[in-house]
C-alpha cells in the first residue's frame, strides 16, 4: 500500500534491487514505465498523489493555452507548457523519465508556472 520508498532510479546495492535483472549486460534501474515505478516506490497513495499532480497540471496548462491571461497577446508560447506536459506524459508510458532527471523539474516547473496567479494588466 505504501511503497518501498522514494529513490528515483533503482538503487542496486540495496534491498529489493540487489536482484535487478541484465539485459544485454545492462543493468536495469527503472521500471520502464513511470506510473508502475511510481506505484512500486510510492504505492497507491504515491500514486495517486502524483497523477493529480500531473492531471492538475495537464488541465491548468490546457486553460492556459485556450485562454491566456487578459492583457497578453496569444502567441505560440501559451502552448508550451501544454505540448511539454503532453510530451513527457505519452513518455512515461514506456520510460520513467516524468519522474527523474528533467521530466521532474519540468513537471514540477510546468506545475508551480501555471498554478501561479493570472495578471491582468489595466490600463
């Protein structure tokens, strides 16, 4: 139910990742897809805790991107968040880089960015 415990890539000199399985003589340190690692490390309540993260932020970089802030010109920019947000999500299906290296901090960015106040500018 809770997990093993945070450690982003898999440490192989602790337990249970002593037994990591090699491939082509490569050791494996992630499950290869991000929500079963987070699930494995964070458990249920990790998991869903992470994917409101990521589902707030999807939406709030989705209304960002329709309905920029009044005052601001609309431009391509409004969209980034929203296609970097929808790139790192159709990654982790098959990689666990939403939760490590830079798909963290430009979740985490993405995240505090577009939850910030909207300023309108008055003339």
């Amino acid at each position: 139910m809770a997990g093993w415990g945070w450690v982003g890539y898999w440490a192989p000199w602790t337990e249970p990742f002593t037994s990591l399985h090699f491939r082509n003589g490569v050791r494996q340190l992630h499950a290869h897809n991000a929500w079963l690692d987070v699930w494995l490390q964070l458990g249920v309540i990790g998991l869903l805790v992470v994917g409101f993260l990521v589902l707030g932020t999807l939406a709030r970089s989705w209304f960002l991107a329709v309905d920029p802030p009044v005052g601001t010109r609309r431009d391509a920019t409004h969209w980034l968040p929203l296609l970097i947000m929808a790139a790192l999500v159709i990654q982790s299906l098959a990689e666990s880089r939403l939760i490590v290296e830079y798909g963290l901090l430009l979740t985490a960015l993405i995240a505090v960015k577009t939850a910030a106040p909207r300023v309108e500018l008055t003339r």
